[in-house]
C-alpha cells in the first residue's frame, strides 16, 4: 500500500489511537506475526492480528450489504416491469372485422334515414 511500510510498533501504535486509516494505509493489512520477532509482545501482537480480523469481517459485511442491496434493486426493478401496463400500440383499438362490417351497415343505414 505505502511505499515504507510501518514498523510493528507504528502499525500498534495507530491501532491503540484508533487511527485505523492511517494504520490500514501504513500497511497493517500486510502485518504478518513473524514467530520470534521479539518487537511487540504476544499481546500487542494479538491486538494487531484482531484488528485486523475486525477490519476484514467489516469489509466482507460491507460487500455482503452491498451485493444484497443490488439484488433488492434487481428484483424490485423486475417486480415494477411486470407490473408496468404493456405498452398501447394504437390509441384506438382495432375491431375485429365482424364488428367493422355491422357498423359499416349501420352507418350507412343511419345516413340513408338522415337524408330522406
């Protein structure tokens, strides 16, 4: 992440201010026990190592409430198109011939009474 990372104890002492950005971009993601270290005590070590176990469980929640939040959108977007009218092709509806043919004949009796 940075190009020097932090010492151990830089990267504890970040975490015990809880400046958890600064610790994250000064490498504590990266932090690694190394058995024999001997620069923090097994304590301060495990203050490191849960934090950052605390951070990965928050980012992976984060992505789990992220892709739920898309999966929530998706179907409400397919519940509302299903619900949506179907689009009118004509604004008149078309009469099936039958129906064209009786009011064509009575059209056109209705204009033959009209003129006489």
């Amino acid at each position: 992440m940075s190009a020097v990372p932090a010492t151990p104890q830089q990267l504890l002492q970040f975490v015990l201010d809880d400046n958890l950005d600064a610790a994250v971009q000064a490498g504590l993601m990266d932090y690694i026990l190394q058995p024999g270290e001997g620069t923090l005590t097994p304590a301060q070590s495990r203050t490191l190592l849960d934090a950052q176990q605390r951070l990965q469980f928050a980012w992976a929640a984060r992505e789990r409430h992220r892709a739920r939040d898309a999966r929530l959108a998706k179907r409400a977007a397919e519940r509302d198109a299903r619900r949506a009218p179907p689009p009118a092709l004509d604004s008149k509806p078309a009469l099936p011939s039958a129906a064209a043919a009786i009011l064509a004949r009575a059209k056109a009796r209705a204009a033959g009474k009209a003129q006489a």
